[in-house]
C-alpha cells in the first residue's frame, strides 16, 4: 500500500500522493485510495493512464487556469471523469512558464521568487476565484465522496493542491502539524524537476540570483505555509472558522465529510 509520505507510480506523472494514513484527533485515519493530490497529468504516458486507473482514481479535479489548462490538456483515460474548478484566473504560481520567460522578473534579485510565492498564497487564501474552487471542491466531496476517488491537482502538485490538501486534512480533524508535514513533503518530489530547472538556466547563462528564485518558485517552503496560516488564523479567525464562514461548511458537513473519509 502506497503510504503518505511515498509517491504513487504513475507513468509521466508528477508528485501523486495518497492522502491516506493521516491519523485525525479522534484516533480514525483517513482512507486510502479515496483522495489523491498530485502534479500536472499532461504528460501520462499509456501505462500512467492505467495505472490511475488501477489504483482506483475516478474522477480528476483540476485546479489550474483556463489557460493552463488550453495549453497542457490532461491526458485521461476513459472511465475517469474530468472536472475543471480553477482556482487562479491565471498561473500566478509561474509553474509553467519556461525559463526564458521567467528571465526578465527574476534576474534582477535573489528574492524575486521567494516574495512572489509570498503573494501566491496570500492570493490563494484571500481571493474569491480561490474561495470560490474550495467550496466548488467540498461541494463535490461532499456529494459524491461515497462512491468516488478524487484526484486534485495543479501544475506542479505544491501550491494550489497544498492549499487544497491543507483545507481537506484539516476539515478532516488532522493536526496541522501533521498537515505542514504534508506540505513540506512535496519537496520530496519535485528533485528532478528542479534540478532540471536550474540545469537549464545555466545552460541559458542566467545569474544566480535567477537561479535562487528559480529554486524558490519550484519548491514548498515553511514560510510559504505560516504565511497562508496567518492570514487564516488572523484575517479570517482561524482554521475552523476559515472552513465554516470561507468554505461555506456546516458541522453536519464536517460530520459528513468525516464520516466518507475516516476509518
């Protein structure tokens, strides 16, 4: 059984991890093969295809724009459903852009990416085309949880998915320790594709303050977490309350919610 804290082996397919195993504060742990967060699926291979298939995925959220999504199709099989609920009106995460279009934001300091990300996730939390995909995801959840396997995903499988994920575990009553921990495992994943990266803005001769940047737009970062959790617990009253008045969920939701999800 694929844990946590491992990835899920899908052919062409990026960061694709299994919610289940967190254990919530009521001792129930949450379901295995029911809720998947995972990168972009617009590179599966035929075998990738297959094997969200067999591990059971029916339906796919995505949570990338429009244009994202118009430029980098997921590649899906029949028998798995597709839902677009777009979180930004547009890649404010610079997951896709290349390294030659990042070139003339980044080079010019070290903390360019760094205080993008800052923006990203204070966006994330307090803009309504993001509040608004939430309460779409949770609606969904909530109607259909007992007879599918979700997957959500974004491009890179880190920001727009932690938030989700984050909104998810902790509606489920998982300590946000455990959460955070959850988030900061993306990083795990991402190796690869930020080696590549960086591999790539040298061979283009970039500085290394675009290079630091790069970094910074291609991983997770504690910061990046305490920011999107300050402004939860100060703007908006805490977790709990961020749920209830934000995500629009109601305790019998969140009983609801549980219930599907725990065992």
């Amino acid at each position: 059984m694929t844990r946590y804290n491992e990835a899920i082996p899908i052919s062409g397919g990026l960061n694709c991890r299994d919610l289940g195993g967190h254990v919530a504060r009521d001792g129930r742990t949450v379901k295995y093969h029911k809720l998947i967060r995972a990168g972009h699926l617009s590179e599966l291979t035929p075998t990738g295809q297959q094997q969200l298939l067999d591990y059971g995925v029916t339906v796919d959220i995505d949570l990338r724009s429009s244009a994202e999504l118009e430029q980098y199709p997921d590649l899906i099989p029949a028998g798995i459903d597709f839902i677009h609920f777009p979180c930004l009106d547009n890649d404010d995460t610079e997951s896709t852009e290349t390294v030659n279009e990042l070139n003339q934001f980044y080079s010019s300091s070290a903390h360019s990416g760094y205080l993008r990300m800052l923006y990203v996730y204070r966006k994330l939390v307090i803009n309504q085309h993001s509040q608004s995909a939430m309460r779409q995801v949770f609606t969904y959840l909530l109607a259909y949880g007992n007879d599918e396997t979700v997957l959500f995903h974004c491009s890179a499988g880190k920001d727009r998915t932690g938030l989700t994920s984050l909104l998810i575990l902790s509606a489920l009553g998982v300590s946000l320790a455990d959460v955070k921990q959850d988030y900061l495992l993306t990083n795990n994943f991402l190796v690869e594709r930020l080696n590549q990266r960086i591999s790539d803005a040298k061979q283009a001769h970039l500085n290394q303050n675009f290079i630091s940047s790069i970094r910074d737009l291609s991983t997770v970062n504690e910061d990046y977490f305490d920011q999107a959790m300050t402004l939860i617990n100060y703007e908006f009253g805490g977790i709990k309350a961020y749920l209830r008045d934000i995500v629009q969920l109601s305790d019998a939701d969140i009983r609801q919610l549980r219930d599907t999800y725990l065992e």
